[in-house]
C-alpha cells in the first residue's frame, strides 16, 4: 500500500469497529459488507456464532448437564 499505512488503517478502522459495537452508530444492514474483514481481524464474532452461543440450550443438553452436575456432587461426597 502507499506510504506503508497498512498498520495506521487497521488500527483505524478496529477503533471504528468497537466504537460502533459500543454505541451503535452505524445500521448493521451496513456493516454486513464488511463482516468478513471484521472477523479476520478478530474484531466480533460472526452474527452465527453469536447466535449459537446466545441460544438457550436445548432440553436435551440441559438434562445431560443436570446429571453430569448430580454425578460430579455424588463424586465429591464420596471422595470428601
């Protein structure tokens, strides 16, 4: 690039970024285009993988984790 910039635009450009994942300056309709640079600057997460982790679990996970919590407390009164 011109002038060798690369460093001074990226640092810009994150600035950007979180400035608008706080306040919300820009429409996200806008940012879509630039979705792929953001995650390869591992600036946010793409909207999926936000959407994966926010979604609440399913029945099935939820009763597979109650009983892997009631094994682990049986575990500790016996070892304790």
């Amino acid at each position: 690039m011109l002038l060798q910039l690369h460093a001074h635009l990226n640092a810009v450009f994150a600035h950007f970024v979180e400035f608008n994942l706080r306040f919300q300056t820009v429409e996200e309709k806008e940012l879509e285009v630039l979705e792929d640079l953001i995650v390869a600057l591992k600036l946010a997460k793409r909207k999926a993988e936000e959407e994966e982790q926010d979604a609440p679990m399913s029945d099935k996970e939820n009763s597979a984790s109650a009983e892997n919590g009631g094994q682990e407390q049986q575990q500790q009164s016996s070892d304790g």
